[in-house]
C-alpha cells in the first residue's frame, strides 16, 4: 500500500490541484428541488461528488452535519462514503480527541467502518489521545494546530517553552508522534495568515498541512500554495466547502460546483507544475 | 426550569451521592448471555440503569462507543436516553470542538436530539467553540481542563502567562464564557493528583466539576470530595464506569453493578451531610 503522502501526491499529479471538497451538508441550504432531510442530504452529495470527482483530491466529510440527523444521517454518511471513488482521500472531519480505549473506538469507526484515509483530531489531551489512531498503517491524522477562528488566540497563541506558541509546539510534538509508525501526523493550519503557515511550515518542513478557511472563510490561496507545500512540493491539502457546494441554490447545484471546483484547481496548478 | 447547579444539587440531595455512570457500553466486555451487538449493547445500558438509577446521579454515554456501532448505535444511544428517568440528569461524553455551523449542528444532536444536560466538550479551539452550546438554557458544557491521562503533561501542564499552566488558564477563560448566559460551563478535572483538584477549586470556586479517572483509573474518591465541591457543598460529579459496569461477567451483572454503586454512594454519603 502507498502512504498517505504517496496517495496525495498522485491525487495531486491526478488533478493539478489539492483541492478538498469539504462536504458541510446544512439541510437549510439544500438547493431547489432537493429535500431538507437525511435522504436530500445523499443525494446532494451524491451528485456534487460525481460532478467533482475528478477535479478533487480529496473529500471531507464533516460528522457534525451528520451526526445532527441521528441514526439516518450516519447511514448518509456510510453511502456518501461508498460513492466516494478509490482514487479521491476521504478526509473524515471529526475533531475527537480522547483516550485508552475510547480513542480506539474512534478510530475503528473512521479507519475500519467508514474506511477513511484521514480524520482530524484535538491535541489538547497530547499523545495518548493521538497513538490509537496510528495504529492504522497507510492513514493520516490531522491534528488541530492553528485555526482560523477569532478565538484560536484564547490558546493556541499563548506563549509557552523557550518563546514558542503553543500551536508550535503542537506542531512539532505531534508531528513526533508518527516516529516509527506505519501512519503519519498532519496538521490542520488555517489560512487567514500567510506568515503562520510559512513559520510553520520551517518548523516541520515534511509534514502533510490540511488547510481550511479558503474561500468563504476569506484566506489567500495563492499565498497558501506559495508557502504550504512540502519539501517535496506536495504534502498540502486545501480545503473549500460552501464556494463549492452552495455555488448554485438551483437545481444546476452540481454544475455549478464543477465551475467552482475547476476555477479553484485552474489556481492551484502553477504551484504544482 | 432549574438551572444545572440546581437539578444537580437535587440529584445529589435524592441519591445521597455524586455517582455519575460511565456507560463505556464495550462489546468485549459484555457478561454471559448478552449480545455483543447494538441490541445487547442496549439491554446492558437499560440493565444498568434500571438497577442503579435511584444511586445514580448522572449517566454518562460515551459517544466514541456507539458511534463505533455504525447508525446502529446512534439508534441505542437514542433508546437508551429515553431509559433514563427525568430526575438523572445526562451528560453526553463527546469531547467535541469545532465552530461556526458546525459547532452549531453538534449542539443541535446533543441538546436538541438527544436532550442531554449536559455535553464534554474540547478547550483547543477557544470561546467560539463553546459559545452555540451555550445558547441552551439550563444546559452545562464540561470544558476539558486537567485530564488524568499521562500525556496530558504534553500541553496541558505548560507554563503560559504569569506563570500558570495551561490547564489552569483553560480553567479560569472557559469559566468566564458563561457569564451572561443562561447555561453554565463546567470543567473536566482528572483525580490523579489531589493537589490539582485543591488548587483549581480555589481559582474557580463555584464551577461544576466533572472528575472521571476514580475507580479503576485509581483516583481516589475520598480526596475528591473533600476538596472539589464548590462553594455551596455540591457542583461536582464523580464518574465511574468500569467498576460499576463490568462488576460482574454473569446474569447477575446487573444486581453487581448495583452494589458497587452503592458502595460508591456509601462513600460519598458523609461529604454531603
């Protein structure tokens, strides 16, 4: 099997672009013409990965959206999963983090029933919290470093050892945690500052960087790609969800996120050729 | 309605104990003669809570454990909410963190859905994590503070400003976030080192703790009571889920878990008379 890396980067190679499709499925936005429940939310994204499969590298799931929709939307959930073709990564967005054998349920439901490639998870509780999941060979957990909200700054930026921010140590603590591992550490950056991801980016030079806040959220793609990208020109993985998915609130939706889809990928290739 | 301080001051003052019930619902570890599946999982909850609900406090699912049941499990979690008398209150142990929409549709599953009390939730990503939680009246988000996990040394015990640590400035920020609010934000504090549990209750004297890590973690109970009640006697829950839940591998597990819930009970009847 290839790592995560290997498989990004033939993604990448695959489509010109790191384009992640973040699939945040608010019933309020269903389009015209498609239902606001559990059996809408399938088929809205259904049809926007069959529109887009070819030009995203990966998918994002986001659990909260299905979550909220009880039983039927975990179901949604494994369906969207299956409809998501072999050659795109399945990001699962779930931001857990916890412990012993709580953390390896967890991990068995992303890594062994919904078959993911990745999921997202919370440093806050340090390794113990982070090693079940690299328990999974060939998979990469992104852990949260620094986010594009307005209160990432009550934590992530205090000043900790030696001048650090946390979220650096974040960074180069958890990209420890893969040493001697079968799995990979990433690291969850937000975009909304171009100078993080580049200080960033000196501190762990090989580590994958799944970045959000393009798009709607305002951050600089070209900025992003400029800076972001591994020592091996690859390594970074950008996320876009609502310019993609509620590009059109008619029934051309899927369409329209191709537009939106192949626009951003038309951006992204001259940082990968 | 009661606030949560109140339904839980309440609960205590009916059962004589501050017993929370961890339902860390393993499949591995159900007794003789139950299914190891969503169905079995079920009947053990609905055993364990018929049988202990007049010692129990509060009940908490932890949601990594149904979640690994596939929609399965989400459809045990709601059958076994309903299983739980009006007079226990729930707390929902998900250790989320997200924001915007998202942190949104979680508080939705969990207040709405589910009509919890009460969920756990991560500090990582700061005030506008927590803040859509709080938007539910009566309702209590238990912050992670001090978890009793090893590598909670890893972020959790880093020096930050004025020299205090990370944990303790989690504390005193996340408390702030309720004020104004009709809810109320509550800490996560391990029991592994009493000193801890003496020195947070000073800085945050009138916050609901929540202490797991008691029982077969090996916390001891005595020191957590005598030093973790807030001001008025109460506000504070003192998990335990193993040794109440796996007391027994026969039939009889039920009438086992009752009596170690008793003796849990027994035990902390003298700190609240």
């Amino acid at each position: 099997m290839a790592t995560f890396s290997d498989k990004l980067k033939s993604a990448i190679q695959r489509t010109g672009g790191c384009l992640c499709v973040g699939l945040d499925v608010d019933l309020a936005k269903m389009p015209a013409g498609v239902a606001k429940d559990a059996t809408g939310a399938l088929t809205f994204c259904r049809s926007i990965i069959e529109s887009t499969q070819d030009l995203a590298a990966a998918y994002k799931p986001n659990l909260a959206f299905f979550e909220s929709l009880g039983p039927a939307g975990l179901k949604v959930l494994e369906d969207l999963r299956k409809a998501i073709p072999a050659h795109c990564l399945v990001v699962m967005d779930a931001k857990r983090g916890d412990i012993g054998n709580t953390s390896q349920a967890y991990a068995k439901a992303f890594y062994e029933n919904l078959k993911a490639d990745s999921v997202t998870l919370s440093p806050y509780m340090g390794k113990d919290s982070v090693d079940p999941f690299l328990e999974y060979p060939d998979t990469c957990s992104f852990v949260l470093c620094l986010t594009s909200n307005p209160s990432s700054a009550d934590f992530q930026f205090q000043t900790v050892a030696n001048g650090k921010k946390l979220y650096e140590l974040v960074a180069q603590t958890a990209t420890g945690w893969a040493k001697g591992k079968k799995a990979e550490v990433g690291l969850v950056v937000g975009a909304t500052q171009i100078q993080y991801i580049r200080d960033l980016r000196q501190l762990v030079p090989d580590t994958v960087f799944l970045v959000p806040g393009v798009g709607t959220q305002g951050g600089d793609l070209q900025g992003v790609l400029k800076e972001g990208k591994t020592r091996n020109g690859f390594g970074i993985l950008v996320n876009v969800s609502r310019q993609v998915l509620y590009a059109s609130s008619g029934p051309d939706y899927a369409q329209a996120a191709r537009v939106q889809a192949q626009k951003l990928v038309d951006e992204m290739k001259p940082f990968f050729s």
